[in-house]
C-alpha cells in the first residue's frame, strides 16, 4: 500500500516530455500541466518561432480545402498556372504517396464525412484559445474582428447563393458587396471585386508567434519546463524499470513514462527510426511585411481568393501571406508566389515596402486533412499531436484539451476517433 502509493507519488510516473514548442506542443503541455503532470517542453527553437510565427493569424471555422477534382481545375494545378497552390517536382515526388492519398479521401462522399468531422474540433477554437488568453493574460493579442475573402470574378448572384449554403450549415457568413468593403474599409480599391464573404466570428491573432509564447511563458509560471534543445531519437525504455522513453538531444537526454510529438511538419522525420511515416506533407507558404502609404488604413484580413494569398493589419505590419506551394522542406524558397501576391495587394491597398525579409514555413497537411490526435498505434505512452495544416493556430488549443484529456483518462470533451493515430 504504502510502497504503491510512494510509486505513484514519485514525479516520474506522472512526467511528460512533448517534443515541439509550435502552438500545438505549447497548448498540449498547457493542458496536461494543469492536470498535474509534470511537462518538460523541447525544442531547438525558442516557443512560437517555426511555422506558429509567420502565419495569417485567422482562427477561423472554415471548412479544410478538398484536392481540386474537376479536371480544368487539375490542369492548372500541374501546370503551375494558380496562384493559390504551386507544385513542384520535389515536392510531387516526395509526397507522391501523400498526395494520392489526398485525392482519394477528396472523393465528395468521404469529404463530406470529414468536413463534419473537423467541424467537432474547428467549433470550440475561439472558446479555448479565450480561456488559455485570459489564463495568460494575452487577450490584448487577439482582436475579435472577423475578416473578409473577395473575389474578382465569381458573379455576385453564385456569392449570394453560396452565402446563403454556408449560413444554412451553421457558418457565421455575411454577403459582402463591393459597396458594403468601400464602408468598412475605405482605404481598399473594391472595385477590384465583385462581392465576398464575411466571417463574422472569426478572430485575429495579430502576432501569433508572441501568443505562442505568452502561452509557453504562463505554462512555465505554472511550473512547466522549457527546454532549448534538438531531439535526436526517441528509444523506448528496455531498463526494466517498465514502459517510458529516453528523448535524446543535442544537450543531454530526458527520461518520463508519457511523450507527446508535435513537431509539425517535422512530426515523420522525429518518429521515422520508430518505424512510423505518416501520410503527412509540407505546404510551404511565404510571408513579407509592408507599410501602408499615407493615410490609409486596415481594419480587417482581406483573402484575395482568385490570387491566393492573404493581407493581414499584423504587429509587424500588413502581412502578406501566399498560398501554398508544394515543396520539399528542404527545396530552395520561390519568391514567385510572393510576387505575384504583392503585384496584385498593391492594386487593393497602397503598400510601401517590403520592410521585412521573406519568410517561409510549411504547414503540415494530412492526407485526410484531420489532424492526428492520440496515442501511437504500436508504442504505448507515446502520443501523436500534429498535422494542423492550414488550421494549426485555430486548432492548437482544442488539439492541446483533447490530447491531455485522453492522456489523462478523462472523458474527451469531444469524439476523439476521427481524430486517432491508428486510422491510417
Ligand atoms: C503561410 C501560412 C499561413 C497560415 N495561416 C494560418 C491561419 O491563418 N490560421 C491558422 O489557424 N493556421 C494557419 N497556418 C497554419 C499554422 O501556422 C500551422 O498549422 C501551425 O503553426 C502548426 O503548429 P505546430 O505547433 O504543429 O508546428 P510548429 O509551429 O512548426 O512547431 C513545431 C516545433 O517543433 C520543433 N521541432 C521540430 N523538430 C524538432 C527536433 N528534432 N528537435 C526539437 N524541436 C523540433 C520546431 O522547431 C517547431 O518549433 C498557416 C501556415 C502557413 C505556412
Ligand atoms: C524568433 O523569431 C523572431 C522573428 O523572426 C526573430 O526576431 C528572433 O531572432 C527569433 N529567435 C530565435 C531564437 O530564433
Ligand atoms: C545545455 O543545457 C543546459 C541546461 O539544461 C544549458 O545551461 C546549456 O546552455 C545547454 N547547452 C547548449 C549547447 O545548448
Ligand atoms: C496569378 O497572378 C498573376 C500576377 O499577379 C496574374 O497575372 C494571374 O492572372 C494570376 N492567375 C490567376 C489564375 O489568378
Ligand atoms: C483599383 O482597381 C481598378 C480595377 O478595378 C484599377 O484600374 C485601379 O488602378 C485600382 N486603383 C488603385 C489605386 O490601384
């Protein structure tokens, strides 16, 4: 009795390790923190400095993009002519799998299923990232403003029709005139567009790399570890001293019974020497910073649809931020994308700039565009939490709940098993 309960006390039963300081890692250590674990946090960067730090900052509910199934549609696509996703050689051909895998679950029946599936998780993001912000005392970072997506070409009566599907399926959308975007924003050209949309329960992280850290700094108040460090392997224990893991680094090696993977796109690379290759591929996008010239003004995120990027009133300046392109992480950065979006943003705003360099990062897409949330399918205590792709701001603290309840053993506040590691 007594030596069981000392067993259990002892910190090491209830430890963590979670490899990755991105949104995901730090909403995850978050959560099983307040469960009283004890969280130790790696990475080689310092919180928030990857991906989590250059993106469009939307925490938003929209539905994930299928594969483009109409033919005219994948023509384009292969032969380079959007600019919303570009393709390219290394990219087709180390994700080749990936892909296929993309365009089969695209099939209009099973997307259906998924777009349903995702909304389980999508329906709560603003309502756990304002409880972690008021824990954190960061609400100042995010504004609940909502945004817009214009189009240049669709006709106005096809937005007013797809306005009035998505209001029937629960979406928060207005219908947005070209007169309606002079009132809200008078500094944009609208006459560059025919009508949009407007998510009215949208939010706006205006520097997401600074939420992620102010998230990881209220993790370290509650007696969280953060640990600057590049994990190497992960082993399992084969001491004896029962099931756990040792994690590997440049700078020493950590031990606990519990460790969580959320590396991003980095996620397949950290668990290949265990012997897993998720269907996960890298969508890289690209940012730069302007200033807005004279007067003008920003109120809200324009999406540009038919020129596939996002313009953004962010900490550093208007954020632009491209579509994806389809690259191998380690394949040299195209600024063709970037260009194309800062010829076109400069119709739609007077811009003066850039005022900071190109930044890129690489959000990391499952094939059934669903992140993988949950314990590995052949190493018990090892747990999965990635695959945010274009979401992962919005995501990480539903993810981050998720995940430490099931660790936990509570009952999830939503059906976890569309979400489980061992779907695939
Ligand atoms: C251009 C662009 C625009 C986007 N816009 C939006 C948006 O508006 N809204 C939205 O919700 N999402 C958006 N996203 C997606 C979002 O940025 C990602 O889904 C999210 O940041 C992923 O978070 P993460 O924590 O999984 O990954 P990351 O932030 O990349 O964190 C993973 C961490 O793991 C660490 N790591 C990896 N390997 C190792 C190792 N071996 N050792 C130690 N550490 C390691 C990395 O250093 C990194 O810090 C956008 C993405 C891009 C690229
Ligand atoms: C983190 O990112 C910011 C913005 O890019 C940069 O200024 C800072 O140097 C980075 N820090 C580290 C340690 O990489
Ligand atoms: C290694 O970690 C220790 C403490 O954990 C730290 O003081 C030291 O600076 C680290 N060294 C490197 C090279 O990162
Ligand atoms: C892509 O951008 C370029 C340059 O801004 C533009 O000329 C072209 O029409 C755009 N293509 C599409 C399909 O919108
Ligand atoms: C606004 O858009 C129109 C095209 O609709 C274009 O002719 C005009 O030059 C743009 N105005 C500015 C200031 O860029």
């Amino acid at each position: 009795m007594v030596a069981s309960q000392q067993t259990k006390t002892k910190e090491s039963v209830n430890s963590a390790i979670v490899i990755g300081a991105g949104i995901v890692g730090v909403c995850s250590a978050w959560h099983l923190q307040r469960r009283g674990y004890s969280v130790v946090v790696i990475d080689r960067e310092l919180p928030g400095n990857a991906t989590s730090w250059g993106n469009a900052g939307l925490i938003k509910r929209l539905p994930p993009s299928p594969f483009p199934r109409r033919l005219a549609k994948r023509a384009s696509i292969v032969a380079n002519s959007r600019n919303d996703t570009r393709y390219t050689v290394s990219g087709m051909m180390e994700y080749y799998y990936p892909l296929f895998l993309y365009w089969w679950y695209s099939r209009p029946s099973i997307f259906s299923r998924i777009v349903k599936e995702y909304a389980t998780l999508a329906e709560h993001c603003t309502q756990e990232h304002n409880i972690m912000a008021k824990a954190a005392k960061c609400e100042h970072l995010l504004q609940r403003t909502g945004f817009f997506e214009m189009f240049r070409s669709k006709p106005m009566q096809l937005i007013r029709e797809s306005v009035m599907g998505q209001q029937n399926e629960g979406q928060a959308v207005e219908l947005v005139t070209p007169e309606e975007l002079t009132r809200r924003e008078p500094s944009a050209n609208a006459s560059l567009f025919t009508g949009g949309y407007f998510f009215t329960d949208a939010w706006l992280a205006t520097d997401p790399g600074e939420l992620v850290k102010a998230y990881a700094n209220h993790f370290v108040s509650v007696g969280g570890t953060i640990i600057r460090a590049t994990v190497k392997s992960i082993t399992p224990r084969s001491d004896g001293s029962g099931s756990g893991y040792i994690v590997t680094t440049n700078n020493g090696s950590f031990e606990a019974p519990l460790v969580v993977v959320a590396a991003g796109p980095w996620s397949n690379e950290v668990l290949r020497p265990l012997g897993y290759q998720f269907p996960l591929y890298a969508l890289r996008g690209y940012n730069t910073h302007f200033r807005l010239a004279g007067d003008a003004q920003l109120h809200h995120t324009i999406v540009d649809v038919d020129y596939g990027y996002t313009l953004g009133p962010m900490h550093q300046g208007i954020r632009i931020n491209t579509g994806g392109e389809m690259a191998s992480i380690t394949s040299p950065q195209n600024e063709i994308q970037l260009k194309a979006a800062e010829s076109a943003a400069r119709q739609l705003i007077p811009l003066e700039g850039p005022i900071s360099k190109t930044w890129a990062g690489y959000r990391p897409c499952t094939s059934d565009m669903k992140p993988i949330i949950g314990e590995s399918p052949h190493h018990p205590g090892l747990w999965m939490c990635f695959g945010h792709g274009s979401n992962g701001l919005t995501l990480g603290p539903v993810s981050g709940r998720l995940l430490a309840e099931l660790i936990a053993g509570e009952t999830p506040f939503i059906d976890a098993r569309p979400f489980s590691a061992t779907r695939f």
